[in-house]
C-alpha cells in the first residue's frame, strides 16, 4: 500500500479486538493487498464487529493508518450476546468482546433481570432490547457463538409448519426408475441422525465393469423454491456443527426423519449411476429420479471390519453378497485417483466429549479415519465429478467448487515450513497435484500429522463456490461440485433442482447465470461464518478443557507465527494456544515478511519446529490457551 498517500475517504468493515480497539479493513475487488486501519476505542464505542462504515483513513510516517469520522453505512448484525450489568438502577449490557467495546444500555422490556444474568438481545436505536434470558446451567460460550456469528438458533413456527405439511405427500414411485429390489446400504457413524447418501453396486458383467449407484435424498421433492422452508434454508445455507449443539439447515421434522434415508423405509432420491471399468475410469454417467429401499444401516467400523479382515456383522447379513463388489468399486476408484494425484481429504477429527449428567467438558479425542471412511469419500467424491462434468455438457449453469492452485510464494511457504518440519517436499516453482499427493503420502501417519495437516490447509487456501466452471485443485479434479448432501448444505440442493430443471425438460438455461452466481456469494459467506463460528466453538472448550491442566507441560509444534507471539498445537490432542513473543528468551523477537518465523538476535522459531509447552492460563470467553516455552 502506498505509504505516500494523502489522506482519503474510504468504505470497509469493522473488526473488533478484544482488547478495546479496532480495526477498519478495506479490500478493492480483485486487489491483492488490503488496507488495515487502526481505529481507538472512543471512535469504536458506537459500532459493532461487522458494521460497514466509511471513514477518512491517514497514513503515519511509518506507513501505519488511522481510521477517523466514521459513519455507519450498513449494519448486518440484528443480535448480540452480553452479561447483565446492573449500575444505580439502571441495566447495561456487557457485550461479547469480539463484537463490542463497550456496555450498551439494556432494555430488558418485561424480564425480570439481574446483575450477571446472560441474555440474547436484539439492536435498537442506541440500544439493546432483551429477547431472551439464558436458563441457570445454560452453556454461555454457545450462545455467545450463536450470536457473534449471526446463526439462526431456533425455525419460526411458520417453517416447522410447512415442514409438518412436506410430510403428508407419499413417496409414490410415480416416473421414477424403481431401484428398490437392488440391494442398497448406508453408511454413517452410529450417531447421524440426518442420513442422506445410500450406496448400491451391479456386479461386473463380461467387460469387467461394475455399476456403482449413489442415491441421495431428493430434498427438492419436499422443500419447494421460494418457500418459507427453502427461505429460511437458504438464509442459514449450512448446516452448523457446534461441540454439543447441532443448529440443521433444515428442521428435524425433515432432516432426521422423512428425507433422512433409514433403513426399510421408501425414499425419493436422485440417483446417478457410475460405470466403472477394470482400471477405474468412471466411462459413463447417468443421473435419474428413483424410489429406493435401504437394506441395511451400516456404521464406519463394521464396514471397516469387513474391509479389512472379512468379518460381516449381524446388519450386514441382508447384502453379503455386495459387499465384495463394494470393496472392488473402491479399489478401482482409489488407483484412478492416486494416478492424477492430490490429497486425501477427511482426516482425523478432534471431538470433545460431554459428562451427560452435567454437560460438562469431560475429555478431547481423536476419531480416526477407516477403511470405510475412505470408501465413502471415493465414492461420494466420484460422483459429485461426475455430475460435475454432466451439467457442463449439458450447458447447465450450477454451482460448482473450485480451488485455485496455490501461487508460487504459497509453494515456496509450504517447501519452508515441510522442511523445518523435518520433511522433504521438494515442490519447485509450482505444486502439481501429483507432488501434492507425494507429500500427502509422507505426512500420513507422522506422529505430528494434524499438525502438519492444518499447516498444509492453510497454504494452500480455501475452496469456493462459483457459477464459472474450473478445476479443484486438492482432489486433482476438472470439475467439481457438491451434490451429495443436500439435507445439509444448500449448494446441493441447488445444484439438485438444476439436475431436476434439466430432466423435467426445461432447455432455456443462461450461460453462467448472475443468480446462481449470486447465490453462490451468499453460501461462500455463510458457510464462512459457520466455519468461523466452529473454530470459536472449538477454541472456548479448548480453553475450557485445559484450564484443569495448567501447570502441565506438553510435546508441541509451532504452526503459525503471529506478530505477537507463536501458535503451538499440542502433539495428539489438537489444542492450540498462544507463546507470547515477549516471555521468549533472547528476545526481542520479531516476525519475518512471510511470518513463517519469528526471528531473534540469537536463536529463530519456525513454524513446523517442536517445541515443548507449558499451560500457563486459559480464557474460556476469548477461546484462548496461554504456554510458555519450556527449555
């Protein structure tokens, strides 16, 4: 940025910092650098985290700018989280420090509050006004993240309604092709109550190819466009995984019960069938609407056991005689894969667990992928490609997902930081899915994998929706897109009433249509938020589980360096928290241009180097877990 520039009047977004003030934040559309301006906390006090406002923005000598007369010019946020704060009779309202600097004056309307009470409020002019109170025992750091995100907690009445009314219609056979004698199976954890993706296989015939089916839920069927269900689906776009709290796109009513695939039960889905030759080309595709069965509900680990050492369970005895020809459908796609390169996706998963009496934190663990988890996403990953790639010859506008390579600088970052974690990527100038998945291959069951994993993610940067077709740069795809799981994300069920458009006869579709590229904006921003809103999620029970081990010290590794301080993730246990630059030895440090290390007189930490930590403090309400370096 020019550091010359005289002063000048700007339009950005609000960040608030925890410690009182603010940041303004302007990016021009397709530039690469952005303007951070800093802003003190009497011009922060009347706005909130999120707020767009123009402002007049000053440049120091030292290139560092100031944002002054700032002006609201939008504001998206409706509610706030806050503690009840009682002084010489009047209310005010303690917000969450990541959206507001200040106390706000509470109007607490006909609720009987007190000092400390935690409560839900919505914006007012000047003020907030109370919607509800949190019950005694509720989980404060929840609702706190409910809130800060802007997700939507609870459906109007007037949705679960229609959800009730959706029910009524049968799930008659109609035109669909009829797939309920075909042995048909899913495959979940024991807990997934929203399933929507079932598996069948036809045996090979004489050429050697086998028929892979891929029934998923028709959630069109029942969620009508332009309903006050498919309204308020569209507005949340995303289911939202929270530790302890699901908040569905669509209400349970559907979800878990009459579009979720339970076994013995009719279904209207989407099919598309895969044909799959000896050497693992999917050589033809062909998408319909189907009625289906499920057979058989099959959990991860029981897959797994017959996949790795023969064993079939009691559920599986009904598709005995599939199973094999599963296992072949999955070998043959992974040698395909392997041979075009990229990474492998799911991975292991850090899941906190709950005393179910309490509902208190009672322990952090790792969840493993199986065998079985692999034959799923190869399965699932096939045919989201090749709807992909159907809808594209077809001249059907969708929502695709794509992932950029990575730029060279972004190369050059994960060479440093393989190298200083004790790996030999060896990528060049530019990263090829193959030398992706060389690497993939060599981190694969390091005792530091999470840790090297979440490094290599964020390198190589995220993916997105788009109307504009291009490659998925992590799965060594052409094309891609997400169709597989439309109880849950609204991408697939757009994408799935564009498949149902087309098959209906519509024809008069607009080469890279401006809507769905506008919906495609919303769900990359949704689904922003509800990332975010799971780290937060995860970073306060962090927090909240390491506050009974301070003192105690840990194996970790660096995997961010930030201006103040180092990031350090505990070796196993995906707990991350923060170094201080100031409490290193032989300080003082300071970042380098790429924050890749943080550099002192004498000595350099590096992300991807090993470090031994101590818990020094925890803040549940921040999410934060405080070490210090033990020499």
């Amino acid at each position: 940025m020019d550091t010359s520039a005289s002063p000048r009047t700007v339009t950005g977004r609000v960040d608030v910092h925890p410690r009182g003030f603010g940041f303004l934040t302007v990016q021009k559309p397709g530039a690469p650098e952005v303007l951070s301006a800093f802003i003190t906390p009497p011009d922060l006090n009347p706005l909130f985290a999120g707020d767009i406002v123009s402002a007049t923005v000053t440049s120091s000598a030292e290139g560092r700018w100031t944002a002054s007369g700032l002006s609201l010019v939008e504001r998206s946020r409706t509610v706030v989280y806050g503690e009840v704060v009682a002084r010489r009779g009047t209310f005010f309202l303690r917000i969450d420090k990541e959206v507001s600097n200040t106390e706000w004056p509470l109007d607490p309307g006909s609720t009987p509050v007190q000092a400390n009470d935690a409560v839900v409020a919505r914006i007012a002019d000047g003020k907030v006004v109370l919607l509800y109170k949190l019950e005694p025992g509720a989980d404060r750091s929840l609702e706190r993240v409910i809130a800060r995100h802007g997700l939507h907690r609870d459906f109007p009445q007037e949705v679960v309604a229609e959800a009730l009314r959706a029910r009524e219609v049968p799930h008659a056979l109609g035109t669909r092709r009829d797939l309920r004698a075909i042995p048909t199976v899913t495959v979940d954890a024991p807990s997934t109550r929203d399933i929507d993706d079932a598996i069948s296989v036809l045996p090979a015939g004489p050429d050697g190819a086998v028929r892979l089916l891929v029934s998923i839920a028709d959630v069109g069927e029942s969620v009508k466009e332009g309903s006050a269900l498919d309204l308020e689906a569209r507005a949340r776009a995303t289911s939202v995984y929270l530790a302890g709290r699901v908040l569905p796109m669509l209400p349970e009513e559907l979800s878990s019960h009459w579009l979720s695939l339970v076994p013995d039960q009719e279904r209207h889905c989407l099919t598309v069938e895969l044909r799959i030759d000896p050497d693992g080309r999917v050589t033809s595709a062909d998408v319909y609407e189907s009625l289906i069965r499920s057979w058989a509900r099959l959990n991860y680990d029981e897959v797994a056991e017959f996949l790795d050492d023969g064993t079939v369970s009691p559920a599986m005895e009904s598709v005995r005689e599939a199973m094999p020809w599963f296992r072949l459908a999955a070998a043959r796609l992974a040698v395909s894969r392997a041979a075009r390169g990229g990474m492998v996706m799911s991975r292991d998963e850090a899941r906190f667990t709950f005393d179910t009496a309490t509902g208190a934190v009672s322990g952090l663990s790792g969840e493993k992928d199986t065998s079985a988890h692999g034959m799923i996403e190869r399965f699932m990953v096939a045919a989201n490609e090749a709807i992909a790639m159907w809808l594209m010859t077809r001249g059907v506008p969708t929502v695709f997902r794509v992932h950029e390579q990575p730029d060279p600088q972004r190369v050059a970052d994960v060479n440093a930081f393989a190298l200083h974690s004790g790996f030999a990527a060896g990528f060049g100038a530019q990263l090829t899915p193959l030398a992706l998945a060389a690497f993939d291959r060599q981190i694969s069951g390091a005792k530091a994998e999470a840790a090297l994993r979440s490094v290599l993610r964020r390198s190589l940067g995220p993916s997105r929706y788009t109307v504009k077709p291009g490659p998925h740069f992590g799965l060594a795809a052409p094309l891609y897109l997400h169709f597989t799981s439309p109880i849950r994300r609204y991408a697939d069920l757009a994408v799935h009433r564009l498949i149902k458009a087309y098959l209906q006869g519509r024809r008069d579709f607009v080469h890279e249509d401006p809507e769905v590229e506008l919906l495609s904006q919303h769900i990359n921003l949704r689904a922003r938020s509800a990332n975010r809103a799971e780290v937060d999620r995860h970073h306060e029970l962090e927090a909240r589980f390491m506050a009974t081990r301070i003192g105690q010290q840990f194996p970790a590794r660096i995997v961010r360096v930030k201006p103040f301080g180092l990031v350090a993730q505990l070796d196993g246990m995906w707990v991350e928290g923060m170094v201080p630059a100031d409490g290193l030895a032989g300080g003082p440090y300071r970042p380098d241009a790429r924050e890749l290390s943080m550099v002192g007189a004498k000595r350099t930490f590096t992300v991807g180097m090993p470090v031994k930590v101590k818990v020094v403090s925890t803040d549940e309400q921040l999410g934060r877990v405080e070490f210090s370096l033990v020499e």
